[in-house]
C-alpha cells in the first residue's frame, strides 16, 4: 500500500495546500484560490473526505432580499409612514386620504390599519357635527419608527443572515419579520452551503511530509500527467514525463447505463419460453372491427363489454369489412341468430374498436391458414374503458397462447399451462373451473404468492366453443390461455399498485435487475 502522499492526486494536493493556510473554508473560496472549477472541487473534497484528511460541514444561510413592496418602501415609504405625512399635511379623512392619489388598491385600509391599531401613530376622533366624517389625529408616537421600518433597513444592510440570527431574534422584531413576509415586504430563501475543514488526519500530514504542491497557475519544471494516449506510448514521450499516481481504492461514481425497463424485459422472456416451447409469434393490428373483436367469439350485441363504457370504440374511421371476410359473415350471423335468438346487425359488426383483447388475432390467423396442428402466440397492447386502480389500467399488455389440433385435451391446456409457469419461476399452480363466453369447458389459473401467502388468479383459459370455430372452418380443437402481463410483473417485482410500472421512477428501475431464463 502507498502511503498517503503518494497516493494523492493533483487536485487534493492543492486544496490540502490551500486548507493549510486558511484551515476552513468553503467550495467557492477554494475554486477562486486554485483556480480549479468547482465540479473539481467538490470532487476533489470528496476524495480527501473519504481519506479523513478533510471534514465537510453543511450549515444553513438564509438570504432575505427586498420584494417587490419592500423596494418601494425603501424609495417612498411604508404606506402607514406616507398616510401619516397626509394628515399631517391636512389630509385628515379617509375621503380626503382616498382622493390623494398615492395608494395603490388596498394599501389606503392596511395603512390605516397599521397606523391607527397597530403602531398607534393616529387616532380617529368622531365630530360632533352630524353627517360630518371623523378625523384623524397624529400621535405623540408618530415619528416613531416602527420595528418593520427599522428590521427593513436592517435587512438592507444585512441581506444574509445565519440560521442562529433568525432564531436569536427578540418577540418584536420576530413578529416584524412575520408582518414583512406577509406583506410581500421581504422573500426569504434558505440555502445550504459546505465548509471545508481541514482535519487533524490532514494537518499531521501536510507537518510530517511536508506537502508541497504548486497550483495549476504556477510554472514548474517538472510537467506530470494523469491519463497516457496512444501518442505519447507510440512516439516515447511518456519516459519525461513525471506519471501520477492512481488510487485504485478511491470511490468511483455510479454509472446507471441504459437498459430496457424492467417490464420489457419481462415481455422479452416470456417471448422466449413460448418459443423455447415450440411457438410461432403473430401480430396484429390495435384497430379491429368489432365483427373480429366481439362477433366471431360469440358475443352477442347486445352484451354488456361492448358497450360505450367499456369499450373504446373509433367514430373516426369509417369502415366495412374486407371482401376476404365477408365469406364469414353468412355463417357468424347464423350462429348469433340460432344461438343468442336475436337480429343479427352487419352495421354493428363495422364498427372500429381498440381490441380489448388479443383474441381478433389469433382467431383471425387461425381463420385465414386453417392449420391442423399449430402453437401460435401472440403479445401486445390491449385497451380497455376503465377507471385506472391500483389493479386495473386502461392500456395494458396481455399474453394469447393458440393450440390446435384433432386430438388436443384439457388436460393437454393444463399440462402446457404447468410448463410456462415453471419456466417463468412459478411452480404452485392449480386450476378453477370458470366461465367465459367463447370457451366451454373454461379454468382460471390460480398461483400462490409466496409474499402475500395466499392463491392469486392469473390467466384464464379454455377450449373455443364449437359457435366459435365451426363458421370460421376451423374443424381441429383450439386450447387458448391468456392474461394481463402487468399482473405477472406485480408480482415478479413485489409491487402492490400496477401503475407504479409506469410510474418512471427512477431510484426503482435503476435498481430492479436483469432478470434471465
């Protein structure tokens, strides 16, 4: 290990150099004496702090400035000062007083106020002729200064002012500091400011090695560096040169290099394990038709989802279906008339939606390729017209996994589910039957948090129902499950509100980590 002379760098050399004769000081005083910047010497300090060579100490400054009213008291006069000068001049009624001309707005009733109840410097005398108004009477107290007029002169003189000075200060002159801060006579503002001590560490090394450092103004013969370039390796010149030492030991600062955000993350994993589970990915676009997004999955019109409240729907966009979909029409209304015993309305079915699900996509894909066996998943954004909550967002992410085939099982849906889950870390997982209008028979999948040390619902999932299928030509099974991401990352990240995902909090995404399969 060096020892401590040698392990100091330019920069702590010549502020130990300067503490040395001025013992204490501040950031700014030592930036004007080396002169070094002040980013160099705030981090110049912190090195010498964290070698007890220095002591830092934040105190607490307080700087009072004149307002707007306080600069025209100092000019003109506190108004309770000129309504005096008024009477004394004959101006001895409010109506003559308003009639003068030199107060702004209220000032006529705060002057009166403060001259009359407050610093007693007139007194309003009834008349004893009737209809005739009083008048006001100077006082023997009048040429009295008030203990706003003399702390507002004192606060001219004196505009900084120690935290110990305000504290220190008297009933009276306490109460005139409140009274000129009401009246927007003064604007106090408190800052911080570090002083720089040498410490006894620092001083017995300056004595006993006898620290010698000349600032950066002063010409030595001897030039030193800190960092080598390739020109100086490559042409020989670093072998004149004086190279200064480095403290490995020395603290470093914090570099939070970009990354993804902690949810995008998870999105790119679970990516992963489906495809890692023999998946293709298929998108689709955040605009459907409410024929793909409600009709095919037989929903009838009348229910309640698609309603204004629930749905976000794109009064903008004026369309009909594509001719490759109007195949599908004859047979998706035949089954909503047999089924839910109702007039089927094409119109209805025209109607541009936000997708409130990914479903339009994967039964769409599976409509137009009619595949007999087939893993498809899909993962986007899905919206929905609700009230934001700690557990329900109007945007959100959701996952869709597709299974299709002749001999494709529940129980085959169940196994798959097990699989993902354990491949995501989760491995308590059970299954509740449920209901949804597109699949028969239906589960909810349940997992146990750990954290919260009860059973959570996550995904639903089901077989599509043979309404579904049948008038899209799709003859083979289809298992499908899906969910909200946002409600695996809760509880992945420990979070109990789900808009904290989105809540661009920077001490929380710098410190999640990267998590990896």
């Amino acid at each position: 290990m060096q020892d401590n002379k040698s392990q100091l760098h330019p920069i702590e050399k010549s502020l130990l150099k300067t503490l040395a004769d001025n013992q204490s000081t501040t950031i700014e005083i030592l930036s004007e004496i080396t002169g070094l910047k002040i980013d160099q010497v705030r981090r110049g300090t912190e090195w010498l702090k964290y070698k007890g060579l220095v002591l830092i100490k934040d105190k607490s400054t307080v700087k009072i400035s004149l307002g707007k009213n306080g600069l025209d008291a100092i000019d003109n006069g506190f108004p309770e000062r000129r309504l005096v000068d008024l009477v004394k001049q004959g101006s001895d009624t409010m109506r003559k007083l308003a009639n003068a001309g030199v107060f702004r707005d209220d000032e006529l009733g705060v002057a009166f106020r403060n001259a009359v109840h407050v610093n007693k410097w007139l007194s309003q005398e009834p008349t004893s002729t009737i209809g005739e108004e009083a008048r006001l009477v100077v006082l023997p107290r009048a040429d009295e200064e008030s203990p706003e007029e003399t702390l507002l002169r004192k606060i001219q003189a004196t505009p900084i002012m120690s935290q110990n000075q305000l504290s220190n200060m008297g009933g009276s002159e306490s109460k005139a500091f409140e009274s000129l801060k009401k009246r927007h006579f003064v604007v106090e503002k408190k800052e911080k400011e570090s002083e720089i001590i040498l410490s006894d560490k620092g001083r017995q090394l300056i004595e006993n090695q006898q620290l010698s450092y000349k600032g950066p103004n002063v010409k030595t013969g001897e030039q030193s560096v800190n960092q080598l370039t390739s020109q100086l390796i490559t042409s020989g010149g670093w072998k004149n040169l004086k190279l200064s030492p480095l403290d490995v030991e020395a603290p470093a600062p914090t570099i939070h290099a970009g990354k993804k955000h902690p949810l995008q993350n998870l999105i790119d994993e679970i990516k992963e394990v489906f495809i890692g589970m023999g998946f293709l990915e298929i998108e689709g676009p955040f605009v459907q038709s409410s024929f793909w997004n409600f009709d095919v999955l037989f929903t009838p019109q009348d229910h309640p989802a698609r309603e204004m409240q629930d749905t976000f729907y794109v009064p903008q966009i004026k369309q009909t279906l594509p001719a490759d979909d109007q195949q599908y029409v004859e047979s998706v209304s035949r089954v909503h008339r047999n089924g839910w015993q109702y007039e089927w309305d094409l119109e209805e079915a025209n109607r541009p939606v936000l997708r409130t699900h990914t479903t339009p996509v994967t039964i769409k894909y599976l409509a137009e390729n009619k595949l007999q066996d087939a893993r498809v998943f899909t993962v986007g954004r899905v919206f929905r017209n609700e009230k934001t909550s700690y557990k329900h967002l109007v945007e959100f992410n959701q996952i869709e996994g597709i299974v299709t085939g002749n001999n494709v099982t529940l129980r085959d849906l169940m196994g798959l589910q097990t699989e993902f889950y354990s491949k995501l870390g989760i491995n308590k997982v059970k299954f509740w039957p449920t209901f949804f209008p597109y699949t028969e028979p239906s589960l909810q999948s349940m997992i146990y948090n750990e954290t919260l040390d009860k059973w959570v619902e996550l995904f639903g999932m089901g077989i599509f129902r043979p309404e579904v299928t049948e008038p899209l030509g799709i003859k083979d099974r289809v298992l499908a499950w899906g969910g909200g991401i946002e409600r695996i990352a809760m509880l992945r990240f420990g979070l109990n509100d789900v808009r904290d995902l989105y809540a661009n909090n920077l001490g929380w995404l710098r410190g999640v980590p990267r998590y990896q399969l």
